[in-house]
C-alpha cells in the first residue's frame, strides 16, 4: 500500500487539499497538490493562468504535470477540480493510483468557496448555477475513475480522512 499514490479527485470546495494533507500526514506519504505545482512552475496564480492562457492552457499544464506526477510513488495527490475532463488525465489517474471521490454538495460547495477569489470561474454573477452545471459534466467523470467515494458534507475533514483510512483496510 505505501507504494500506491492515492489521488483526490471532486469538485472545488469538496475538501482535497485540506483531506489530502491530513490524510498524507497519517499515512507517512509526500502530500502533492497539482494546481500549487502549476502555480509555482509559472510563477502566477491559477486565476492569471485562465486569464492568460484561458481554460485550455490550463488544462494543458495540468495534464503534463498530473502525467509527471503519476510517474512517482507513495504520494496522495490532490487534483484541481476539472482534472478528470481529459481523458488522458483519467487514464493516468486511474493507472497510476487509487482514486478517491470526495463528494460534495453545490449547496456546501457555495458555503466553502464563497470568498475564495483564487476560483476564476467562480467569477461570475450566479456561482451556484456554474458549480451545478460544472457537477452536471463532472460528476459522471469523478465516479468513472473512482475506487472510492466518499461523501464531505458537514463532515470535518479529520472524520473523512477516519473513513478514507477505514476504506483501504491497512
């Protein structure tokens, strides 16, 4: 098992980074965070990406570095939001990890992003009909990959990080 990666996929606000710490931390794992990665490579945050190279640029660092990443072991991974749109991007997912669904509601999506300005496509005069219409193509491709999938909201994270660690039987 520590060889495996363990990656975090869900929607924004669905707690990957927060769990993804926690959970790299009780299993003695390299805690990685693709989008951080992509902000220090370019040296810009994720909102100046999109603004530069719009979403498609983006989504082009993203799969080289999720392709990169999935070359190394023993790590949790938690990726941004649209990571599983390409499918290049679930295949490496799926290969090179066990893939974990945090999923949450747009309601506590809403709550847990409302003044995150790091979100650019968030930046909008209805956040909550984006994150709907965002689960609506995502979600399907969050349970396609997912070995295991697991429910966020209301949940702190350590009670998640309890269940996820339930769930790998170590």
């Amino acid at each position: 098992m520590r060889q495996r990666n363990l990656t975090l996929v869900g929607p924004m606000g669905a707690g990957k980074s927060t769990i993804g710490r926690l959970l790299a931390k009780e299993l003695g794992l390299l805690f990685q965070d693709s989008d951080r990665i992509i902000e220090e490579r370019t040296g810009a945050g994720i909102p100046l990406i999109f603004e530069l190279e719009g979403e498609a640029g983006f989504r082009e660092r993203e799969q080289l570095v999720i392709g990169e990443l999935m070359q190394q072991r023993g790590m949790v991974l938690a990726t941004g939001g649209g990571a599983v749109l390409r499918p290049e991007n679930r295949a490496a997912l799926a290969a090179g990890s066990l893939v974990i669904y945090l999923h949450a509601s747009v309601e506590h999506q809403l709550e847990r992003t409302a003044r995150d300005r790091n979100r650019p496509l968030l930046q909008t005069e209805n956040p909550g009909q984006v994150l709907q219409d965002l689960l609506a193509v995502r979600e399907p491709l969050y349970r396609e990959i997912a070995d295991i999938i697991i429910e966020t909201d209301t949940r702190p994270p350590r009670m998640v990080v309890q269940e996820i660690l339930a769930q790998l039987d170590l």
